[in-house]
C-alpha cells in the first residue's frame, strides 16, 4: 500500500487520542467516586477539552503548515504522553483539569495536522474520501478500546490495592510513545505547503463573515444542539449507569461502549441509507426514534435497588438499550455537516470547517455542565429526560434549514449563470 507507514501513523494517533477525548464520562465517575468532587463540579472536565480545542484549532491552524504537519503531530503526542505520565504520578481532580486541556490543545494540532497530510498522501477524491473513512473508524476503534481498557483496570484496582484506575495512564503513555516512536522515523513529504502571511487574521474574518447567511445561522443552531446532545449523554452515561442502574464502577464504564458501537453502527448503516432516501426526512426520523427510545427506556430504570446487580446477568434490560440510542443519533452530524459544506463554495468551505468545530466545542461543552447541574440537584433520570428538550428544538430548527439551503443553493446556481 502506497504511504502505508504515514497513514498507520496517523491511525495510531487517531486511536490514542480517540481513547483519551471519549474518557470524560470515565473519569467523571471516578473523580466522584474517589476524590468526593460533586457532579457540577466534576462536569467543568468537559469544558478544558473542548474549549482547548476550539480555541488551539483557531489560534494554531493558521501558524501549523509553518511549523510542519510532522512537528505538529509530534508536538501534540509529546504533550499528551507528558500529561498522561503527570495524571499517572499525581492523580486529582486538579490534574484531571490540566490533563483535559493538555489532551485538547494537542488534539487541535493533530486534527488539523491529520487532516491536512491526508491531503499530501492520497492521489484523488476517491482516496481522500476512503482513508477519511478508515481513520474514522479506527477513532471508533479507539472509542470503544478506552471503555473497556478503563473498565479493566477499575476492576482489577477493587481486588489488587497496589493497583488504582490512575494505573491506565500508564498503559496510555506506552501507546502514545509507540505512536510517537512511529512518526518520528516516519518520512512525510511535505515540500508542496505554501505558507501565507497573514492568513490568521483573514481566516478569522472569513469565518465571522459567514454568520450573516441565515443558512449558516441555522447550521450553527443545530449543530449546537446536536453535539449538546450527544455529549450530555457520553459523558454522564457511567455515571447514569452507576447512580440510576445500580451497576458496578467498572460495568458501569465497559457497557458504555455499546454507545460507541451504537454510533460507529448508525454512521455505517447511515451512509447507506442516506443514498436511498432524502437527507431530512432521513434525520427527522431519527431524532423521533431517540425520543420515542428515551420515552420507553428511562421508566425501566425506576426502583432498582442497590446491590441488586452482582454480574452481568443481572443487569436491567435499560442498561443495554439506553446506549442505542447512538444508533439514531449517529447519521444526524456528518449529514448535517456535510450538507452545509456541500452547499458552500470550496473557497469558503475552511471558514466553515472552523466555525464547525467551535460551536460543536461549545455544545459539547454545555451539554454536559448542564446535565452535570441536573444530576447534581435533580436525579439521573430528571436529567437524562432532559434530553427530549434539545431533541424537540433540533427536529423543529432542521425545518427552516432545509428551506434556507434549498433557496441558498437556488441563488448560488443562478449567480453562477448570470
């Protein structure tokens, strides 16, 4: 396979930072459990991530094809191999914050880093678009290897006291080192990158000119209250598992990642669907079904006792079908997302792509402090009930979207033969 060695680079550093980005749920429930940090508190967790990452993609994508992709990416895996190492050794909630925002400033030069070498390394459309693929899937990969790597060394750390969960870090830091090991002795041509002076400024009023089309104003919405969404449920699902479902800390983190299998199943079959039937009514059938699954599941989760769940077979029918809800859920942001770009010229696309990752940062981010803030003051099932309040407004703003990219579209079409 043609640049095998740089795309299995790449691929292990999706994986490291799919494992680390996708643990906020984890570590919620731990920091918890193990240092008496209460849920509002402990939900700030997911502000250092994603606010690091919208801020570091902003300030550094500009200054990054200067730097290099491959010292970018080198950069990124040497602060996360340093962060996981200090969280290993000095284990807090306060180190907990810093390492979040370690792992989104490092993300922010990887994801663009990444991004951009695929570009270097494939010959057409068709390869672009296939190896995009294949590193979104490997991310799943990773998704789904971090639950059950957490929940392994959460259940080895009740029965062994040498041991705790701060142990994964370690096993962290080795795959980090590895993939680091990789790219550095990885050759990566990077001779055709033109650098621009200046660019950050124009990219920054290039993205703020965007929001003036009603098309994007909607997009923004939604994309918001998507990700709002689908993170208040990654993130709080342990802790809902733990609470509400009575389940053990380490089954309470490794039956989380039927979520993940959930989503990476709902984007596969998604994109085989979306080929037979039309985008929109595609996604307003979604978010009913993850409602109508909201509405049916969480009254099975009322009056189970603690303790009353020993091993697997004992785990209420809720626990299993709660997480499928990613299976609707999935299709509803890389189709959103990928209609708007579509609709777009390739020159206003880049602006666009950030203006997607800052509010998805800031959705993210609301999401789960205010289901942290429910879970605190309420109950777990008040605040995953919640959920139905931003799925209503998403199915409702996916209305005048539809119309506004339809006329967007219209006017772009009859601009071009005037």
């Amino acid at each position: 396979m043609t640049n095998w060695k740089i795309k299995l680079s790449l691929i292990c550093n999706y994986i490291i930072f799919a494992i680390l980005l996708n643990s906020v749920g984890v570590v919620i429930l731990q920091v918890i459990n193990d240092f008496g940090v209460n849920p509002e508190s402990a939900s700030v967790l997911e502000a250092y991530k994603d606010l690091s990452i919208a801020i570091g993609s902003f300030i550094l994508a500009s200054y990054i094809p200067k730097f290099g992709y491959k010292n970018a990416m080198i950069a990124g895996l040497g602060i996360v191999i340093a962060g996981s190492i200090l969280m290993a050794l000095f284990g807090s909630f306060g180190m907990s914050q810093l390492l979040y925002a370690m792992v989104g400033v490092s993300f922010a030069l990887i994801k663009v880093s990444v991004y951009s070498t695929v570009g270097l390394i494939t010959d057409n459309s068709n390869d672009h678009a296939s190896f995009m693929s294949i590193l979104e899937g490997f991310f799943m990969v990773g998704v789904l290897s971090g639950f059950w790597l957490f929940g392994y060394f959460i259940d080895i750390a009740d029965s062994h006291q040498s041991l705790t969960w701060l142990d994964t870090y370690w096993v962290l830091a080795l795959i980090g080192g590895l993939a680091l090991l990789l790219m550095i002795f990885t050759d990566l041509d990077e001779s055709s990158i033109e650098s621009e002076t200046g660019s950050t400024l124009r990219d920054f009023w290039e993205m703020i000119g965007l929001i003036k089309y009603p098309l994007i104003i909607f997009f923004i919405m939604g994309a918001f209250i998507y990700v709002y969404i689908e993170q208040a449920i990654n993130t709080w699902l342990p802790t809902f598992n733990f609470q509400v479902l009575q389940l053990p800390d380490a089954m309470s983190v490794q039956i989380t990642s039927i979520y993940a299998a959930s989503l990476a199943a709902g984007r596969i079959l998604g994109g085989y669907v979306m080929k037979k039937f039309n985008w929109f009514y595609v996604l307003q059938t979604c978010i009913v079904m993850a409602g109508v699954l909201v509405l049916l599941v969480l009254p099975l989760t009322i009056g189970i006792e603690p303790g009353s769940v020993e091993g697997w077979a004992d785990v209420s029918f809720a626990a299993y079908v709660l997480p499928a809800i990613g299976l609707f859920l999935a299709p509803i942001y890389p189709t959103l997302s990928s209609s708007v770009l579509s609709a777009l010229p390739k020159v206003r696309q880049s602006g666009m792509t950030g203006l997607i990752v800052i509010f998805s940062a800031l959705g993210g981010t609301s999401g789960s402090i205010i289901t942290g803030f429910l879970f605190g003051r309420l109950d777990g099932q008040t605040a995953f009930y919640f959920t139905l309040v931003p799925l209503v407004l998403l199915f409702l703003i996916l209305i005048p979207y539809k119309r506004k990219r339809e006329s967007f579209e219209i006017k772009s079409d009859s601009s071009k033969n005037s």
